[in-house]
C-alpha cells in the first residue's frame, strides 16, 4: 500500500506538506524537537516524550533500523511513547546487526505516525523563535481535535501498576516509577543494588530501602500535588534521595521552589553543563520542558549544576541532609556518559 499524504499543522497556522510513515492515523500533541544524531529506539520509547510530537533534526533516520521490541534492554520502555514523528527523510531500506525491522513497521505496530520529507531545519527555526507549539499530523485529511499534554496526568498514563524487584546486593533502593526509563534501574543494578521499581502512587510504606531515586517521567510539574506531598512525606524518613529529570523537578517543588515551562526544552545529547563552584563542565543528554526556578530555592538548598547555554538550573542539593537532583540524564541512553558518576556519588550517600 503507497503511503498516504500528510500535513503537520502547527496551532499558529504553518502547514508543512509531507508523506505519511507508520501508521496511518492522524494524531494530535505539543510539537518538539531533538538534536541527537543517534539513538532513535531509546528516545522514541522514553516515557518522556508522551503526548508529544518529537522532531528529529537529523536529516535521515531509519537507517539503521529497529531491533527486536520484544529485547527490552535495546528499548526505555516497552513501546513507541511519541504520539507522532516528524522526520526529513525516512529510510526504508536498514542495516544493522541487531535489526529487525524498520522503523515504519516498528511504529504501526504501536499506532504511531511519522511524516517525512519536512524542511526540519525550517521547523526548528519556527520552534525555537516562536517556542514549543501545539501541532497535528494529519493523514489523507483526516483532522483530528487539539490535544495540549500540559494540561494532563501524563504519569498515569505511563506509570506501571505493579512493582517489580530487580538486581541483589546489601543496599536497597527504592526507584519510584513516574515513567523510569529502563536505563535507570540498569545502572543501579549494574552498581551491586537490590532495586525496588514502584509506582509512585503505590503504599511506599510498605518497602524497607536504604536510599531512594525519583525518576523521569512526562509533564507539567505543576500537574502532580499528590506526588509533591509524598516526596514532602519522604523528607520526614531522612533517608538519602536523588531524583532525575522530573523527579529533579518535583524535589524542588516538594521543598517549596516553583518551576517554569522553558521556551522550547532542552531535548538533544549535547547539553553543557557546569557543576558550580568547580571548572568541571560535561556533555548531557537530555529530554525535559521545564525548569526549577532558583530564586524560589528554600534555604538549606543549593545550586548544584547550570546550563551552560541558557543559564537555568541542572541540579539542586541539600546543604546538610543526603538529597539531590539533576536535571540531566546520568544514565544517559542514548549517550554521552560523562556524567554516570552521579550514580555513584548517590552511592556514597547510603553508607
């Protein structure tokens, strides 16, 4: 079957002609966009991008494929997360000693639509003067209602429901599950740790545990009160905490700082970013909308890392008690890797 034509229409008007890859449905959400060169498998299925329609500025993906989705460890979750992708040019044809299948049929498989030949240079420039935008793709015509993900519980949609144990050793961590990229939890299991994946809004009484990571996830900070007041509920058990991404994000919150939708996001694998105070500086990997606000930083707390590009924050901690954040990804799938050594720096903290 030839594939359909199709449109991206952003919310301010632009429409952007292209053909239809994937699947065939016409799909709605905000509309971002990416500047890794790689890793396509593990973005596409970061529980972050949920609701989202991700461009990727590289000019050709699919090149090297899918592998088998049913290999967890090539994937951060168990399906495509975006609602839809935009590309410039979409390869068909692959080559790669783990792949499967193409990225066509890997994304019909879990309803997705792509739409290639977009001028995605042009998009970018739209996107980053005029901000993150709400968008469609829309195939053969067939126009669908406005959808902005800003406004919803984007973690009960991706949140597991059962708790899973992983991985042996003297310490155990509590992982809360708000949409964890699989990464995480390898990297603490990789590091000799007994982790206990668990979704968030699960009894967290229940667990015994040495330490805790809250995870990435997708959405508005703002949108999750009764998260915010069970990581306010954790402060009182003194334990050592690190959060990721959003759980960078809602760490913050629980201690009373505000955050703030970013213009357009930080969403590529080539964020510098500065720890304070020290000449260390370090290339990350990213994938979020907003940031904390420092000026609303309760005392007690302290900037930990800035981004070197806009200036926002990358990192809280504690002054004196054993919790800390970063906005980053340490785990960093797909790469770089210079900052896995946060994992160990949490480490440290449980003795």
């Amino acid at each position: 079957m030839p594939n359909k034509k199709a449109k991206l229409i952003l919310e301010d008007g632009t429409e952007l002609d292209g053909i239809q890859f994937g699947a065939a449905n016409s799909v709605s959400g905000e509309v971002v966009f990416n500047t890794g060169m790689v890793g396509y498998p593990e973005s596409l299925t970061d529980p972050s991008y949920h609701g989202q329609i991700l461009t990727l500025t590289y000019p050709l993906i699919g090149n090297y494929g899918v592998p088998d989705h049913k290999i967890l460890k090539y994937f951060e979750s168990d399906k495509a997360q975006i609602s839809g992708l935009v590309v410039s040019e979409f390869s068909e044809s692959y080559n790669h000693w783990n792949a499967k299948e193409n990225l066509g049929q890997w994304l019909e498989r879990f309803g997705v639509p792509g739409i290639s030949g977009i001028d995605t240079r042009h998009l970018t420039k739209i996107l980053r003067e005029r901000g993150t935008m709400l968008g469609k793709i829309v195939i053969d015509g067939k126009d669908v209602e406005s959808y902005d993900p800003n406004h919803d519980d984007l973690i009960s949609k991706v949140c597991p429901k059962e708790t899973v144990e992983m991985g042996s050793g003297d310490k155990s961590i509590l992982l809360i599950d708000c949409g964890c990229k699989n990464s995480i939890a390898n990297n603490l299991v990789d590091r000799g740790l007994r982790v206990i994946r668990a979704p968030w809004n699960t009894d967290l009484n229940q667990f015994e545990y040495d330490g805790i990571v809250l995870s990435n996830g997708p959405g508005n900070p703002e949108m999750y009160l009764a998260l915010s007041e069970k990581i306010k509920e954790l402060f009182k058990k003194n334990v050592p905490m690190l959060g990721i991404c959003l759980g960078h994000q809602m760490l913050a919150r629980a201690s009373g700082a505000k955050t703030f939708k970013l213009k357009y996001g930080h969403r590529s694998q080539n964020q510098p970013v500065k720890e304070k105070n020290k000449p260390n500086c370090y290339v990350t990997s990213q994938n979020h909308g907003f940031a904390v606000d420092l000026s609303t930083l309760p005392i007690g707390w302290e900037s930990w890392f800035e981004n070197l590009n806009d200036g926002t924050s990358e990192g809280i901690r504690h002054k004196r008690k054993p919790w800390m954040s970063v906005q980053f990804h340490p785990e960093a799938v797909p790469g770089p890797v210079d900052t896995q050594y946060i994992f160990d720096e949490f480490i440290k903290t449980l003795d």
